[in-house]
C-alpha cells in the first residue's frame, strides 16, 4: 500500500533534530511504487525533496511540496568470482548495516566508511568518505528515476563526475533523479587500506589486522571524535575543506605556519575547515541552542530546540567571520533547505 502522509512531521527524518513539515511524504518501497507517486502527487508547481535518513540536510522551515523518501530494501549479490564480489543494493538500506553485511562476508572495500550515517540511496550524492577511502572506489553503476519524464537511468561510474564531496547528483542532477539502486564491486582479496596517520595509530598494537579490526578502529576513533548523537542534533562536517592556489597558501603559511594543508590531485591546496573556524575563535561558541562542537569546530550542533534558521544564521556568521580574517570563502557540506 502507498505510503503518503499530508502535514507529515519531518523532525525524526533530520539528525540535525529540527522540528519541521512536509505539506506531503511518500515514502515509497518498490520502483513501482516510486512512479506511482511521481504520477500521482507530483505537480510542476510543487517543489520536490528527495531525502534519505536526513543526516546530511539542515531543514530551515515547513517544506510546502512533495517529500519523498526512497525506502526500497535489499541487498543482491549479482556474481561472485574468485577476486570480486558484485553487490546491488536497493537505496533505502541503511548504510552502515550494508557495510557490515560486507565485513561479515569477507568483502573489503567499505570498511574505512564505517559508521557513517545515512542511507545507501545517498552516499553517492557528495562521494561519502572518510580515513582515506571514498565510496567512488567501489561503485560500479547508479540507478534512479529522472523526476522530469520518469525514466530510468544508469550512470556507470565514470559518467558521475565524481569529486571531493561531489558528483553529478549533487550538481547538475541535484532534486531530479532519484537513485533507486546502487551497484557495488567489492574485493574478496581485501588489501586493507590503513595509511591514514590516526586509524594507523589505533591499529599499531594489533595482532592482526583484518576487516573487522579496522571497523572497530574506525568506529573507536568516530566515537572519539563526533558529538553523541543521543545528546546533540548535528549532520556531521557542516563545511567543505576549502581548496586554495599554493600562492594563497604559501601567503597564509608565512603568518600561519601551523596551518594543516592536504595535497590535491590538481594545483590547489586543501586547508582543514575546521582548523580555520577554530582559529576565528568559535569552536564551542554557542548562541542559544545552536553552538558549535568545542572538540570539532567544523561540526555545529542542535543543543535541544534550535530552529534550523538559527543554525543557518550561525552558519553564515562563521562564513563572514573566516572570509574577514583569512580571506578564504567555505562552502557548505550540508544540504541547506
Ligand atoms: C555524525 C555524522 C557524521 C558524518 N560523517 C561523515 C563522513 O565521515 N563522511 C561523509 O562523507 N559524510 C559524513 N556525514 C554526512 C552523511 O552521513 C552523508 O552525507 C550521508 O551519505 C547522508 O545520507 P542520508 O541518507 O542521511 O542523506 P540525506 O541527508 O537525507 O540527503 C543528503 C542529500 O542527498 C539527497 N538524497 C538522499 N537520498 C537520495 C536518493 N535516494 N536519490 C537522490 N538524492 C538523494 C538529498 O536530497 C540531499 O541533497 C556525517 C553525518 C553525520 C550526522
């Protein structure tokens, strides 16, 4: 039976924890179903928001159209040769419950992703990634529904202009293709990936390390570093790590020298974002219920009952305030809506 709610509270869908509605919510379980409500209850004077588990957005008022949450389930293993694994994976599975369904199975790949909230549907989206690993690696295709003619389409993995928390689904495809599946190649000769300085640390006293280990690693390390989520609303990284000319850098290095820069596959230096807001003086600021995390500047929090424009309006200071002292201009991670 179609799912579709009128007047639907959006508060549980938002990790931020912001209280807020959708004039309409479908959450649809099969392709079918998904058309249907295209069909159905889609007007071309209604907006539309495609949303996941809601970890990645910052919900500013009532949404006045059509929410639609993809919560088509399964996992598939489609061929299994001595070296791979190819797994599809419908797009309302929990991400991180995928990622142990495949340490369970001996298939590496995503095991630096642990613990990552969200959906599968949306780690495509802005290339999921963490500990020196990006989800881009290991997608063979993605599919989904174009909302403008209802077609279905698959983009291999070439055609979705992965980047640095980026891909075509967040740029040119941004509310008009819902991905229904995605198609994962794993290996069965998992050749781990633990260079990342501090997941090296934490694995130094093991025996052995294996895909198990590294999750439990990674998790130790996330517990360590991110806000409980049982205490505080929050939607992770809530700014880009700026990219920035050497010759802007090597500027800033001679009044900074202590500032932390990453290299990038083109010209530009990445400078942490969270480093840049702390030294702006906010880390642990709050006004009201809206602060911002004293371990991790980067991450803002809901403190109980903060409105997504006040964490918006705390965004944007910040913005102001690193563009005045280090002339460079932070993007949002966060889908601001
Ligand atoms: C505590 C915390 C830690 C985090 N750590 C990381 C991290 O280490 N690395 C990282 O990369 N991210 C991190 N994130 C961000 C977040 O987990 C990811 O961006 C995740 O992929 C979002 O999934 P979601 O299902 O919650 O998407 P949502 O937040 O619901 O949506 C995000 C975007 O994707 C779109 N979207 C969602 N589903 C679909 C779909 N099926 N089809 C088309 N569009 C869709 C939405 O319109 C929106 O623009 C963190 C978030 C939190 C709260």
């Amino acid at each position: 039976m179609l799912k579709v709610f009128k007047n639907h509270s959006l508060y549980k869908h938002n990790t931020f924890g912001v209280k807020v509605s959708a004039k309409f919510y479908a959450a649809p379980e099969t392709p079918d179903e998904l058309i249907t409500i295209l069909h159905k209850y889609r007007t071309p004077d209604q907006d539309l928001l495609i949303i996941g588990e809601g970890s990645n957005i910052l919900l500013t008022n009532n949404f006045q159209g059509l929410v639609i949450r993809p919560d088509i389930k399964g996992i598939e293993i489609l061929d299994k040769s001595p070296d791979n694994a190819i797994i599809k994976v419908w797009a309302g599975e929990n991400w991180d419950n995928f990622v142990v369904y495949c340490i369970n199975n001996g298939f590496g790949g995503v095991e630096n992703l642990s613990w990552i909230p969200g959906s599968v549907g949306a780690c495509p989206i802005q290339n999921i990634g963490a500990y020196g690993a990006e989800v881009e690696n290991v997608i063979e295709s993605v599919t989904g529904i174009l909302t403008d003619n209802l077609e279905q389409i698959t983009f291999i993995r070439n055609k979705c202009n992965f980047g640095y928390r980026d891909s075509i689904f967040k740029q040119e495809l941004k509310d008009r293709f819902i991905i229904t599946n995605v198609i994962f190649k794993l290996s069965r000769n998992p050749v781990l990936n633990t260079t990342y300085g501090r997941l090296q640390n934490e694995l130094a006293g093991n025996k052995k390390t294996d895909l198990q280990s590294v999750r439990q690693a990674v998790i130790k390390i996330r517990k360590d570093k991110l806000p409980d989520p049982d205490k505080f609303g929050s939607a992770g990284s809530f700014f880009r790590n700026p990219v920035i000319s050497k010759s802007k850098f090597n500027n800033l290095r001679s009044d900074y020298s202590d500032i932390p820069a990453y290299p990038t596959n083109n010209q530009g230096v990445k400078i942490a974002a969270g480093w840049l807001i702390e030294k702006a003086g906010w880390a642990g600021k709050r006004t009201g219920d809206a602060g911002v995390y004293n371990k991790q500047a980067l991450i803002l929090l809901n403190y109980g009952s903060a409105t997504g424009k006040q964490i918006k309006d705390l965004a944007e200071k910040i913005m102001i305030s690193v563009s005045n002292k280090f002339g460079i201009d932070l993007q949002t991670e966060v889908n601001v809506i």
